[in-house]
C-alpha cells in the first residue's frame, strides 16, 4: 500500500463527508467541517489517497483561530479533525497526515496550532496542555494542548486568549 498525501479538490467533497460519518463518533463533526468550509475558516485540507485505489484512507483539517496575546493577533489554527478510514488505521496514515499538516503550516508562517484531543497521541507530535494553560479558552483542561510551530519553541511567559472559529461553539451548542 502506497499513501499520497495532498491538498484537497473540490471532486474530494463526497469522500471526506463520508469518511468523517463512517469514522467519526458524532454526525455533527462532519457537519463541523462542511460549516467550517462555508464560514471560509478552513485554511488547509489535506487527504490521504490510496495510491493503488484512489480511495480516501484519510483527512485532516486546520481552521483559522483568534488568538490575541497581549492585544496582538498571531496566527494560529486548530487542528480538527484527523480522521482515516477504517482498513488504514494502525497504519501510520494519522501521523503521516499529522506531519505533512505541520509542514505547510510552518511554510505558511503560522505560529501556534491547538487541538483539543488525546494526550497520549498528540503530545509525539510536540503538542502540550503545559504551553495551552496559558490561553483562555472554553476548551482549557489537559485536552486542550497546542504546538508551537515555527522551530517548536513557545516564548517564556506568553498568555493569552485563544478563540475558535464560531462553528465550534455551534457544535458544543447542539
């Protein structure tokens, strides 16, 4: 099995909606992603495709945050979600998808990624609650983890607030 990672195009739509309702244990996270994408606060899909198949063996997708530290704005996203069809889980897809997401945020000047998701599985990728606790946020907990970008070094005795694009407080709201 051979895993090319790529943007998504718009012929990808029906896959990733069907990938995120089989994969995912509420129906109103694909809805999240469809809402994210029609509020314009997606800026990077990117899909995992069998080579061999041309199936769909996963996704990820990176939405625009506001995140203000000390009155300035800096340029983060959140990442939400990473999902991978079934017969290519345990594979590696998630964290091939995971990296390659990483890389083009860092080309693309981003400063802070946050996800709100299993410690044990995000924290191999550099992401931490530690440099989170020190954003406001209605996610904050040990969930609530980010990663510093650029180099992976988070500045000492930044704290801010670090809000979600409005499509999250509609799926906490339902």
């Amino acid at each position: 099995m051979t895993i090319a990672i790529r943007a998504a195009q718009g012929q990808d739509v029906a896959a990733i909606d069907a990938l995120l309702r089989a994969g995912l244990p509420r129906a109103d996270e694909a809805d999240l992603v469809r809402r994210l994408c029609v509020d314009g606060d997606m800026v990077l899909v990117l899909v995992a495709a069998d080579e061999e198949t041309g199936v769909l063996a996963g996704m990820i997708g990176f939405s625009r945050m506001q995140v203000d530290v000390g009155g300035k704005e800096i340029a983060a996203v959140a990442l939400a979600p990473v999902a991978v069809a079934a017969p290519y889980r345990r594979q590696g897809v998630a964290e091939a998808l995971i990296h390659a997401g990483i890389e083009r945020l860092e080309a693309e000047r981003v400063v802070l990624c946050f996800v709100v998701g299993e410690p044990g599985f995000y924290e191999r990728f550099g992401f931490h609650a530690d440099y989170a606790r020190n954003f406001a946020s209605p996610y904050a907990g040990e969930h609530f983890m980010t990663l510093p970008v650029q180099g992976g070094l988070m500045p000492c005795g930044v704290r801010g607030e670090a809000r979600h694009a409005a499509a999250f407080a509609r799926l906490a709201a339902e």
